[in-house]
C-alpha cells in the first residue's frame, strides 16, 4: 500500500504553503496526493518507507554525480520538556531553551537540493529513563548515538543505495569526528568538512592549528588561490595530528586545508579540511563548501515556507511523520520555482500523465 495509504475523496482539507509568483500550493495536493486536491489520509506509518520516499524524491528529479552529500543538524525551540529528545541548550544568543536536535542527510547538486534522511538525536536521559522512553513511544533497541555516529548510519544507507555524489560536506560537528573523518578516508570517499580552530595538524615537522593554517594561506608561498577570495593549501604526506590523523593523505589521496580569505588577508571566518582525488581542482571544494551552505540557508527558508520548526507532537513518531513531510514539501517548493523559473506549469507537471494508481 505504500506510504500513504488514502482515500479517494475530493477534501481540501490539508496544510497549506507558497512560493513567490504562484497561489498557495497545498501541501496534501503536491506531495502526498494522487491527483490535485485529492487528500491522502495517513492509516499507517513506517519509518523506512518515509526514508525510501525521500530518497525517492531526490533520485527521480535531482540526481547527478556532481552533487553533494550534506550533513546538517538544526536545533529547533520547544516549550518544554516533554518533548521527545528535549534538552537544556542555548541558541546563538546565549538564551537557554528546551530543544531538539535533528540530525540530516542532504542532497545538493546541479539540478537542485533535497533531503536523504533524517534522524532524530536522543540525549542519554531519553535512552536510560524508561518514562520518557514510554511517553514519546521511543521503540526498544534504540540505543545512545553521538550526531556524528548518526550522521555515518545515514551516509551508509545513501551509499548502500549509490546515491550518486562527488563529495561528503558538513559543519563542525561532523568534521570534529576523527573518527568519522577516518571511516570515509578508508572508504575513499571525498569530503570537505568544517572544522574547529584549534585542530592540531603535523605541518613541515610542528604541530600548527586549523586557524593558524587558514590564516597563513593568504601569504603561505604553497598555497592556491580559488575563486571570491577562497584559499587553499595542500598539506604536506606523513607525520600525524593529534587526533591520530595523518596530515597528507592516504595513498595518492590529497589533504588540503581551505578558507575564505576575504577581504584579502582578513581574518578567516571558517576553516575546511579536505580529502580529495589527485587532480581535484580547488574551485570543486569551494563548490562543494558552497552547497553545504545553500542547504543550511535551505532549512532556514524551510522554517518559513513549510513549518520544519513548527512541530506540536510529544512523540518519536509524530517527530519522523512531520519531519518526513515537510522536508518533502520543501524540496517540492524547490523543483515548482526551477519549473516556473523555465516557463512550465508545476502542478500540470507534476500530476500530467498515469504515474499514480
């Protein structure tokens, strides 16, 4: 029966979303709708179903060998804590809140963004205490994982699948993780991930940090010039960090670290490590750096437009069904601006032909 199993009324009952230039687009019409206005009422829900349609989505319209693999989390405000996964954190004000964690799969490319999967991240409290584990359904056998050791169960689903892709990108949290790091090392999988300032790296004999490094590239006599005042700079083979990673690569695989030096010899805002294929060029890590930040701008335009945010369930389900769909909806928006943006009719092009049963 799929997904959405539903009904063949005529409701328009359902929620509700725009895009610049066009009426209010309906979110149980354009996703989860056999024909226009036609409603889908959800009997029954699976979570690898609802996987398997995101992925879906991104294959059927988005798919390249150029696109990028996107690790993100979002930390999203609830009013208290009976929330499922929420925890005392503060946002970028230094104001304390009861929040959630998500933990995400995109997908960014040529011919759009999408979204791959999804994970919810569960403080030890929500794992060890069986009340709340009661309370917001969390199902038996899920175990404490770090955000990193989720962000790796998601990338080994998309790489089981053979999503096609050219690099793995995420922020600070991802790229923090030496151990993740490694893990995708040894699968020669090329990434370009964030990471903090004080990263020890083995250079030339000394032990030097990320910003040290990112700030010397400006006038570094090894380092590349890329393009908008991007900067990088391959880093030296053997030796080690001291986090237990080598400085130069594996094998023939290259190493570089990278930033945006801009204005000229201004103070880098973000530091990057690569690893990369021989011959990789430095203005295709910037691409890939460039699309980890259109997705992060994407989540934010997805509060706005579709309500990401705007979650009102308690539980571990109501979390993945609201999660599922708006990411879903979201990507929607996305392919309906690229098809207006050409001229054609979304919702003609969505709904034209036989496709549904």
């Amino acid at each position: 029966m799929g997904l959405y199993p539903h009904s063949r009324g005529h409701s328009r009952a359902g929620y509700g979303f725009a895009t610049p230039g066009t009426a209010d687009f309906r979110l149980d019409s354009v996703v989860a709708a056999p024909a226009p206005y036609e409603e889908r009422r959800i009997t029954r829900w699976d979570r690898d179903d609802a996987r398997q349609s995101l992925r879906d989505q991104v294959l059927t319209h988005l798919a390249s060998p150029y696109a990028v693999l996107v690790l993100d989390e979002s930390a999203f405000v609830k009013a208290n804590g009976r929330f499922v996964g929420a925890h005392r954190g503060t946002d970028g004000g230094g104001v304390s809140h009861h929040l959630q964690t998500g933990v995400f799969l995109a997908y960014a490319g040529p011919k759009g963004n999408g979204y791959l999967d999804r994970e919810l991240f569960l403080p030890r409290p929500w794992i060890e205490r069986s009340d709340l584990r009661l309370s917001s359904g969390v199902p038996d056998g899920i175990a404490y994982s770090t955000r990193p050791q989720m962000a790796r169960r998601m990338l080994e689903r998309a790489f089981e699948h053979q999503i096609p892709h050219r690099f793995v990108a995420g922020s600070i949290t991802f790229g923090a993780d030496r151990d993740l790091r490694a893990w995708l090392e040894e699968r020669r999988e090329a990434y370009v991930l964030a990471v903090p300032a004080d990263m020890a790296l083995l250079v030339d004999g000394a032990y030097r940090s990320a910003e040290e490094l990112a700030a010397s590239l400006s006038h570094h006599t090894r380092a590349s010039e890329g393009p908008e005042g991007w900067m990088g700079m391959r880093l030296p083979s053997g030796g080690g960090s001291r986090t237990g990673m080598q400085a130069g690569g594996r094998g023939d695989w290259q190493r570089w670290i990278v930033a945006e030096c801009k204005p000229r010899g201004a103070e880098p805002s973000d530091r990057f490590l690569a690893f990369v294929r021989p011959g990789t060029l430095l203005d295709d890590v910037v691409d890939a750096i460039k699309a980890s930040r259109r997705i992060r701008d994407g989540m934010s335009e997805a509060r706005r437009t579709v309500g990401l945010d705007r979650f009102t369930g308690k539980s571990w389900e109501a979390w993945y069904r609201h999660m599922t769909v708006t990411l879903m909806a979201h990507t929607v928006l996305g392919l309906a601006r690229e098809q207006l943006a050409a001229g054609s009719d979304p919702l003609r092009s969505r709904f034209d032909g036989d496709g549904y049963d």
